[in-house]
C-alpha cells in the first residue's frame, strides 16, 4: 500500500496542509501522563475530558472506530506568529491614545482567520473519498480536528510530524509549530511511518521563562486553569482576581510560548482560508456589542466559541489592564452590562483605572 500513502499524502499537499503522516491503531504510549494531568485537576472545568468515554476513546483508538487500522495526521498552517515582545511595549504606559485605537489588543493567532472547524472537515472528507476511489469501496473512517477524544500530539510525534515542546506544541524543525493538526482513523492497512526520532528543545527554556502566569509543567503539559488560553476561551465563568493582571491584553488566547519559541522562525505562510480576517484594531465599542451584533461580527470567526459575555470580560480586562482614561466611559456603560460576568470584570477595570 505504499504507493496509495503516497497518493494520499499528494492529495493532502495538494489540499493545503503542509504535513501529513500515518501511525498505527496501536495504544498511545504516554497515556498515562493524560490520565496524572486529570487526576491533578489540570483540566480546570472541562470536565467532558474526564468522563469514562472520554478517557477510555484516548487511550484506544479503536474504541472511537474498531475498525481502524491506520491513522492519517495532517497539518494545516495558520498565521505565523509575530516574535515581537511578549509585554507591553514600556513606551506606550501610559499612553493618552487608547488601547484599542493602537490596535494593540491581541488575538490568537489561528484565531484571526476564519473558524478552522468550518474550514478543515470538507478537506478530511474530500481526502476519504479520494481514498476511497482509489480502492474501489467504502471504507470506514472517522474524522477530527480538536473535536474528538484523541490524544493528537502523541498520534503526530509517532506519525513523524515532530517532536512535543516543553510548550507542548508539536514542532517540525522546518514549519515551527504554527499548525493546526486533524487525524483522519481508517479502516485500511497503511504502512506506517517511522516516529519524529528527536526532541529538539535540548537546553532552551524560553516558552517556561516567557509564560506570565508560569503553567507550563515539567512533563511538557498544561495547568490548564492557569494557561491564558483556557481562561479567555473555555473558561466560561469569572477570571481570577489574581490572574488578571498577567492575561495583559490578550483577548482570545494567547500566542506568547509560540512566539518566543526558536522553532518559529521558519512558519510558514498561513493557508489562504486561515488568513487573518477579523476586523481589527477592535474598537472601544465593543464593550457595548449586543448578543445580536456580536453573533453578526463574529458568525465565521472562532471568537464566537467565547460567547459575547466571555468576550466582553475579556475585553475589560484588557482595558483594566491598559488603564486608559479614555475608555472610562465605555466601561462605566459596561460596568451596566445585563450580563453579571461583564458587568463584574468592567467594575474591576474601572477600579484599575480611575
Ligand atoms: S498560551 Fe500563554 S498562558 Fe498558556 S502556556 Fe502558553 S504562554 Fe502560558
Ligand atoms: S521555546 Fe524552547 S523549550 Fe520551549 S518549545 Fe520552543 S524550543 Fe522548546
């Protein structure tokens, strides 16, 4: 079936993603630093990834499809990553021009495209149906892209995509780690290939040194509950008193461990679908977008996942954090917000900055 891989993993370049591999159905071998992290409460309110299904579809493929046999990882790019400074430039304190007048509130940057869960599952299945004509018959498959219970990370490291950071992103020494990833479960013998062989962070410890609440952990996982990311995204309620101050004015996850990485440098372009799109700098006035304003603004962007009322309170806290006079009145309109959540974290904005 070699000759099939290859086709297969043409059509995949030929579909944009820049990285295809195939492993085994085989068990992942690290499963159980999956199970430590749950058992340490590193999950944080996600509690979908600790139920039974949940944590026995991780640790075998083949209780998602039992017919799996080989598995396809790809990867498709998004933005790189800009390398500038992981803090406040200290020329802009205290700026009489607001934060979001200078555009410098921040977005993740796979997040400045279009929703990558709209644009990725048409490719995956255009890959199975060339697959499938070029065997001649049905074959049973099941896809993912961040949306099922696949430990993805593992998968592409033994599908030779590259090696998992201390961040613990997957990076290939030639395309970084700016990438999203999607597996595609077969069921059809491929030849698998042969695991990512190195582990290419040796000494550097920039990501540990550069994350601003310090949740990267020793065995190159998260404290989710800590991480910027989670708590501007899937966190769905308040954000810690304490922890406001380090989310800066990240208002949609957080690229800072990517961007100090070394391995970034070499990203490649974002695919055309993924390219930025979000109209920014984001204007003041948002603080005051209605449900239905908010849903129009963001109906193809990934924010939406966030909701209005997890937007907002990002929102403020990044102007909590800026302390700008002139977004004082705006706030003080937020700080009325029907939404408890916003109304709560724009009162502590206000707080920082009268
Ligand atoms: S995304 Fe941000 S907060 Fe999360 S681990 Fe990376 S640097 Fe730390
Ligand atoms: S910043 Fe350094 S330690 Fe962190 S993932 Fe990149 S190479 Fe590895």
């Amino acid at each position: 079936m070699k000759d099939l891989k290859q086709a297969i993993k043409e059509k995949a370049r030929q579909l944009g993603f820049i990285l295809a591999g195939v492993t085994s159905s085989d068990p992942p071998e690290h499963y159980e630093i999956y199970e430590a992290w749950l058992d340490k409460n590193h999950h944080g309110a996600m509690d979908y990834l600790a139920s039974e299904r949940n944590r026995s579809r991780r640790a075998d493929p083949k209780q998602i499809l039992p017919e799996c046999k080989s598995i396809l990882v790809l990867a498709l790019p998004y933005s790189p990553v800009s390398p500038s400074s992981p803090a406040l430039p200290p020329e802009e304190e205290g700026s009489p021009l607001s934060l979001w007048e200078r555009g410098r509130v921040r977005v993740a940057a796979y997040a400045l495209g279009d929703d990558y869960h709209d644009i990725i599952p048409p490719r995956l299945q255009e890959i199975v149906t060339f697959i499938e004509e070029q065997v001649g018959h049905p074959i049973p498959n099941r896809w993912y892209t961040d949306t099922g219970p696949i430990l993805e990370r593992e998968l592409a490291q033994r599908a030779g995509l590259g090696w998992i950071g201390k961040n613990s992103m997957l990076i290939h020494p030639h395309k970084g780690s700016t990438f999203l990833l999607a597996e595609i479960l077969l069921g059809i013998e491929l030849e698998p290939d042969n695991p990512f062989p190195t582990d290419h962070c040796g000494t550097c410890a920039r990501c540990l040194d550069a994350c601003p609440t310090q949740c990267i952990l020793p065995n190159r996982t998260l404290d989710a509950p800590r991480c910027i990311s989670y708590l501007t995204i899937e966190n769905k309620g308040g954000i810690p008193e304490d922890l406001r101050p380090h989310i800066q004015n990240w208002i949609f996850g957080c690229d800072i461990c990517q961007q100090v990485c070394p391995w970034n440098h070499f990203s490649p372009p974002a695919d055309p679908a993924l390219e930025p799109k979000i109209p920014l700098p984001i204007q003041t006035s948002d603080l005051l977008l209605s449900s239905s304003e908010f849903n129009q603004r963001f109906k193809r962007s990934p924010i939406k996942r966030a909701k209005r009322r997890g937007y907002l309170r990002n929102l403020a806290i990044a102007a909590g954090n800026r302390r700008v006079e002139n977004d004082i009145p705006i706030l003080e309109q937020a700080a009325q917000d029907e939404e408890e959540l916003v109304r709560i974290h724009a009162q502590w904005a206000l707080k920082n900055t009268g």
